[in-house]
C-alpha cells in the first residue's frame, strides 16, 4: 500500500523496478493497477515473484542492498529498516539478532516494498514524515509460527511508544513490513500538520473491508513553516520541557537551573505567573533536544516539589552561525557571527572575553563591545577590499 501511494503520487514504476533488478531479484516483475476500493480510484502494485523455498537472514539482505543501484542515502535507510525488523524479531523470539530468521518479511515481495519505498521517499524529496495513529485491527493472522492474534508480535514489538488508532475490523490493518517502515520514518504521529499540499497519493491493499475503502493516503507538500522560510535559515526540531512552583524556595530553583545546564540544556527561563488561590508562582520553561527529555524531566521530578511535567516538540528556525574572533587594541576578543537571510553577517562578542578585558584594563564594558563589533566591521570590509582585489588580478 506504501508503495502504491508513492507510485500514484508520482514515482515511476520503472524506476522501481530498475532498483529490484540491481538487487539481483530480476524475476520480480512490477506492475501497476488501479482499482476501486468503495468506490474510491486508488493504484495497486502487484509484485510477480516466483516461490521462494529459502528463508534469508539480515546479513544476507544487507548484501543484497549494498551491491545494488540505490544511492548510499537510500541504502543506509533501507538497511535502518530491516534492522529495526530484526531487533523486534529477536525481542520476540528471544534470540540474538544475527540468529533471526526472515520469513515472511524476508521474501523477495517483501524486499522489495521495503526497499522500493524507501526509494520512492527519496525520490519525491522527501525530508520529513508525520503519520496518524496507526490502525492495527482485529482477529487473528496466520504467520510462520501459527496463528496469532493482531496486531502480530513483531508489529506489536515495532509499535512501541506508537498511538494506536481504535479500530473494529476483524484483520490485520498493520503488517510488520508496514510498522517498519513508518517507524523508521515518521517523525510525529498525530494530525496532519500545516502544510501547503502539492499532491495526494492513494495506494490500494489487496483485500477489500465491508463498508470502508482499504485505501492509504499519502499528502505531499510543504510544511506552512518551511514555506515561510528563506533557504539560508536552518530548521530542526526540539523539544519544550515546561513546569509551575508556588512552593519552590528561591535557593533549590537556582540549583535546579545550574543542574539543568549541566546536562546540555539548549536554552532555560522562568516566567513569573499567578497560580490558583492567588498564589504568586515561577514557569520553569526549558529547551532541548529529544534525547535529553528524559534525563530533564528525571532531574526536575528529583531536585523539585513539582507534580507534573508538560513538554512537546516545536519547529524552530535558526540562523546559520560560526565562532570568530577580533584583534583591538586591549587584544583578542572572542563571539560569534550569524549570517542574515540576505547574507550580512554579524558578530556578537561573547560576555566573558569582554568582562576580563574590560576588569583587566580598567575600561567601561560597553567600550569594549563597541570596540568589538567595530573591528569585526573593518575586518568584514578589509576581506571584501582584498577579495575584489584578487578578482581584478
């Protein structure tokens, strides 16, 4: 279905299948329909594959791409994916992950959704995923070690941390193949972002469900924040780790907040606010990166009285920057440069390199700011003056 999406959405067919032959799977043949799934029009890829007899291990589709045609990008990711399958196979099977055995998913139709996905990603340009909850169904589903209930313990293992979405129909919504890869690529999983949409991909499943389409929907665009955006300004995403005291001593949020930068934090404040029963309160508001919230979250729970703890991710835009240094008259003196939209640079001098300079000579601070960003200027104009010259050499 992932693959149909992408194909409807614009990949062509014949791309994908020039990247099944270089997998050496040149009896896999691709072809395309496209179907009505109550009564909505939707593309189905259907993969000929002749039966297979062998079972493969990860190492052995781990050759498979790396002697293929795909970008050393798309190999990477591809190989990410069927890692991630092995790691919730061994989880499941108790055994280590070299000793997995690929069964359904090691099959060459299997191979070649994952990997012709991974491909069609990359070939739309793709920079970002954001996904809904996931539907895993109900039931039963029959896989190599007998009858399981959905979703199937691999698929279950894969989901973990995932919101599932309620759903009522008796089959399997969510393969393992499936959670793979939209675990290894959705970057948040909730409703649809604000985006401007450029096209809509419908791919098709190949069972039909009583009185809904089984239909996956693919939006291609670009997000509202991105769109608004010069090319020169950086994006990423971090994350807000956010907190209220109305019974926290002055002295333990000072520690706390040395704590907190001690782990790395990005950025913190606190925002006096007026909480219930009048009482005066302090919002600690920190910002970090993803891999540090548990370790924030674990401090603030220690070190203070609060109960809770909010956060969530937000996009931010940052401009490019460099650590840079002037010479003025007291010496060297330390900041850095941000580079504007429209290319002018400005330098910041840092606080500490200032403050020594200006106890050190007896100098207002101020005049050694001006002195700084002065110099910085002359420096800018000089490299400009000598650039021009070596252009009219």
């Amino acid at each position: 279905m992932v693959l149909g999406a992408l194909v409807d959405a614009g990949v062509p067919i014949d791309a994908i299948q020039q990247v099944v032959d270089s997998l050496g799977l040149t009896n896999c043949r691709l072809e395309t329909r496209e179907v009505r799934k109550n009564g909505f029009r939707a593309t189905q890829v259907v993969v000929h594959t002749p039966h297979e007899h062998h079972h493969r291990h990860l190492h052995h589709i781990v050759e498979m791409i790396e002697r293929s045609s795909l970008s050393d990008t798309v190999k990477e990711q591809a190989v990410k994916v069927f890692t991630r399958l092995g790691e919730a196979e061994a989880r499941v099977h108790g055994v280590p992950l070299e000793k997995v055995h690929f069964h359904e998913v090691g099959a060459a139709d299997s191979i070649v959704d994952i990997v012709g996905s991974v491909f069609g990603l990359s070939y739309l340009g793709i920079e970002a995923v954001y996904a809904s909850a996931i539907p895993t169904g109900g039931g039963t589903v029959r896989i190599a070690h007998g009858e399981v209930s959905v979703p199937a313990p691999a698929t279950a293992e894969l989901l973990r941390g995932v919101p599932l979405l309620p759903c009522d129909v008796q089959m399997e919504m969510t393969t393992p193949t499936g959670a793979a890869l939209i675990t290894t690529f959705a970057r948040e999983f909730g409703p649809l972002p604000a985006m401007e949409i450029q096209c809509i991909g419908y791919g098709a499943g190949s069972r039909d469900i009583p009185h809904r389409p089984n239909v996956l929907r693919l939006f291609v665009g670009e997000l509202a924040c991105a769109k608004a955006t010069s090319p020169s300004v950086l994006r990423d995403r971090i994350w807000v780790v956010q907190t209220n005291y109305d019974d926290l001593s002055a002295e333990v949020l000072g520690y706390t907040l040395e704590k907190l930068w001690e782990l790395g934090v990005l950025d913190l404040f606190t925002t006096p606010i007026q909480m219930k029963k009048n009482r005066p309160g302090v919002q600690l508001t920190v910002l970090c990166n993803e891999e540090l919230v548990p370790a924030v979250e674990s401090l603030l729970f220690r070190e203070t009285t609060t109960l809770g703890v909010r956060f969530w991710p937000v996009e931010r835009h940052v401009l490019p920057r460099q650590v840079a240094s002037v010479q003025t008259r007291w010496g060297e003196i330390r900041g850095k440069v941000r580079v504007l939209p429209d290319g002018v640079q400005e330098f910041s001098p840092e606080f500490e390199a200032c403050r020594e300079i200006a106890r050190r000579h007896q100098v207002p601070l101020r005049e050694v700011y001006e002195a700084a960003e002065e110099a910085f200027r002359h420096q800018g104009a000089q490299q400009m003056a000598d650039e021009h010259s070596c252009k009219g050499g």
